[in-house]
C-alpha cells in the first residue's frame, strides 16, 4: 500500500491533521499480525516465526558445545584440527611460549577447571602447570596427559655425546636400514626397498628388544611430537576422549576425523623420512639448546650428539664444566651446525659457536629451528604439520641435505 502525493492543503485544516486523517484512511481495519512488521519504507514485511525458534537453538548448540582446553600451542592446534566448529577450544599457552617455563594464571586456574575436558602432554613438560593439573583431576575434571600413552622414549642426560639412536639409550640401531620400521597396528604399510628401511615393529612402532629396556613410562621425553607415527595415535587418542564426553555428533565422526588427521601425519613422517634419507652419514649429528629432539633422532636415525642445557627442560641450569667439555666434543666431531629454538634465546647456542670458532678454524652456524611451541604468523610453522615440516626442512638444508 502506497500512500498519496502530499499536497500543501488549501484548507483551514492544518498539515498535521490532515496527515492524520490520511493515514488513518490507509490503515483502516488493518492490524499487523504476529507474523507481519513495517518495513522501514512502509511495506508491509513478513517476520518468520522460526527465526526466534532457530536463534534458540543456535544458543542451545553453542551451550551443548564441549569445552576443551589445550596446554601448549602444539597440543591446541591438534584439537582444533578435529573439534572443528563442533567444540569450543582454548589454548592456554600462545604461539612462541615455551611450556617449560610456563606461569599459569588465575585464570587459567578457572579455565581448566570449567573444562569439559582437558589435552595436555604430560611426562612433566608443563612444568609450572603439574599441580594445577593434579588439584583438577582429583577434583573430578577430566584429563588427556598425552605423551605417557605414546610408549615414550626413555631420557636420561649422560652428558656430551648423549644419543637417544644409540644402543646405551636402549634403541638398536641397524646401519643397513638406519633402524626404522614401518609397519604398524596403524593399517598403513609402508615400502622398506623405497626407503632403506625396515620396520617389523610392536604396537608403537618399535622391536621387540626395546621392550625389554630402554622405554620407561615413568619418566620418559616428553617430546613425543617430533616423532609424527606416534603423534598419528596420539591424535585418535584425543579423538576417542572427545567422543565419550560429547553428545551432539555421533563417536563414529569423531572417529573418522581422528583417522584422517592420523593418516595426513603418516604420510608426513614418510615425506619426513625422505628428506632426511638425504643428509650425508657423516653430518647425521645433533647439537641443540635443550634435548627436545629425542623422537626425530630415534625415528630418523639421527644422533644428539649434546645440548647446550643439560636436560629435556629449558629451565635446567648451565653449568661451566658441561659447556667446556660440550665445546671439545662439537670441535672434535667436526660439527659445523647448532640449532637454537623459538622458544629459547639464542645467545647461549652462540656463544658455543662462538667458543668453537675461536679455538680452531672449525666454522659453526647458528640455526634457529621450531621445537616446543607453534611459529609466528608467516613462519611455516603456524600448524603442528607446518611445524614438523618446516623444522625438518631447516634441519635437512643444513646438513648438507636436500628437500
């Protein structure tokens, strides 16, 4: 309905009543219904009655939504690969924050306790957070500690020349097929001719002579990230934990997302394996600011020859007499690389170049690599899988390998 040209009135009636008088006529019996409106340009609008039933629901969905909450950046980035849309997920430590030393908040006291359910690694690597952790679960909240079911590696520091690969720590090492193996409870088998290596191994991964020593559940390294086989369970692992507390999507979802995320981390440990394979016998040493790269020596047959701190922790303390001796055994083994970590400064890895340089003619390079925490915006390693990749391909390069 269109109401009339307005014409000044030649009348003694004044333009407001007359206004009036026309509007009145217009609107002449017509109520707007519950279902009707005004439109702003005097049309009548149609309002749909389920739009206040589907705004309900929508706020009944977000309620209904599970709420995780993730310890580290890596941890986080798992979960919401599978929540997706279907779970709200906090991350309590920001990209770049190293979760060894780690000062939880008040906050995030309450965070974890509101929890549906809580991801953390565990094997003590959110060192601040253990007691917080601790109060939670025996006040009933629940608790995925990741790394203790991922048949963690044993870590005990020996000093300079310290391996996770070698036969003292437990993992034999086969020269003919650089000690892998492949073929896992997993389902997914993988080629040892195209490779080099032969993986005939247990449920993790593993033969069955480590059983016997070497692997300690107690104890272990909790870096299990870098090994990205065990990462693989360890996503369906979280998986299954979401499933038994959520009531919205069917376990069998959770279930397939878990074995989708496995099966992109699998095919990531082979693109993984294959640029290793590429790094010259001789280079295949590790020296680093703490001992975060355990996992990725033992999968690839790598060597950590020594870390610049003394410990799976960045909070351990440097002591004089360790760094010397650390100083003789880079010079004598001729390694010409030490990697220093985005959660770390790199002044200490530095000054062990530094020292080396000045004692010969040995030329040491600094290499920054991605270890306990995601990368900034830009760095490749914004996504665990970005991460693995982008710290293997730095690692590779500077080895004398290719990618």
């Amino acid at each position: 309905m269109s109401l009339p040209h307005l014409a000044r009135p030649s009348g003694g009636l004044p333009l407001l009543a007359v206004l009036g008088l026309l509007l009145a006529a217009c609107g002449a019996g017509v109520e707007p219904s519950a279902t009707e409106a005004v439109a702003d340009d005097g049309t009548d609008a149609a309002v749909d009655d389920s739009s206040a039933d589907a705004s309900d629901g929508a706020a009944a969905e977000e309620v209904d939504r599970l709420s995780i909450v993730a310890t580290t950046s890596l941890i986080g980035d798992m979960v919401a690969t599978l929540a997706q849309e279907d779970a709200e997920v906090t991350v309590l430590m920001p990209p770049g924050v190293d979760p060894h030393g780690y000062e939880p908040s008040a906050s995030d006291g309450r965070l974890l306790r509101e929890a549906d359910l809580i991801v953390a690694n565990g094997l003590q690597l959110e060192e601040n957070l253990v007691s917080v952790l601790e109060a939670v679960e025996e006040e009933g909240g629940s608790i995925l500690a990741l790394a203790e079911q991922l048949d963690p590696i044993d870590f005990a520091w020996d000093g300079p020349g310290h391996s996770h690969g070698d036969d003292d720590a437990g993992h034999p090492q086969d020269d003919d097929d650089h000690g892998h193996s492949h073929d896992d409870d997993a389902g997914h088998s993988h080629d040892d001719d195209d490779h080099g290596h032969s993986h005939d191994d247990d449920d993790h991964g593993h033969s069955d002579e480590e059983e016997d020593h070497g692997h300690s559940h107690d104890g272990g390294d909790p870096h299990f990230w870098f090994d990205p086989l065990r990462a693989a369970e360890g996503v369906q692992l979280i998986a299954e934990a979401i499933a038994e507390l959520d009531e919205r999507l069917e376990a069998e979802e959770w279930s397939a997302r878990g074995a989708a995320a496995a099966e992109e981390l699998e095919e990531l440990h082979d693109e993984m394996m294959a640029m290793f394979d590429t790094i010259p016998s001789g280079n295949r040493t590790l020296v680093t600011n703490h001992d975060a790269l355990g996992y990725l020596a033992y999968r690839y047959d790598l060597e950590v020859l020594g870390t610049v701190v003394p410990g799976a922790s960045t909070q351990s303390e440097v002591d004089a007499r360790g760094f010397a001796e650390l100083v003789e055994t880079v010079e004598r083994a001729g390694v010409e690389v030490v990697f220093a970590e985005n959660t770390d400064s790199t002044v200490l890895a530095e000054q062990l170049a530094s020292e080396v340089v000045g004692r010969g003619d040995l030329e040491v390079e600094v290499v920054r690599i991605y270890t306990d925490a995601l990368g900034e915006e830009g760095s490749g390693a914004e996504t665990y899988t970005g991460l693995l990749r982008t710290t293997s391909r730095l690692i590779t390069e500077a080895l004398g390998g290719t990618v």
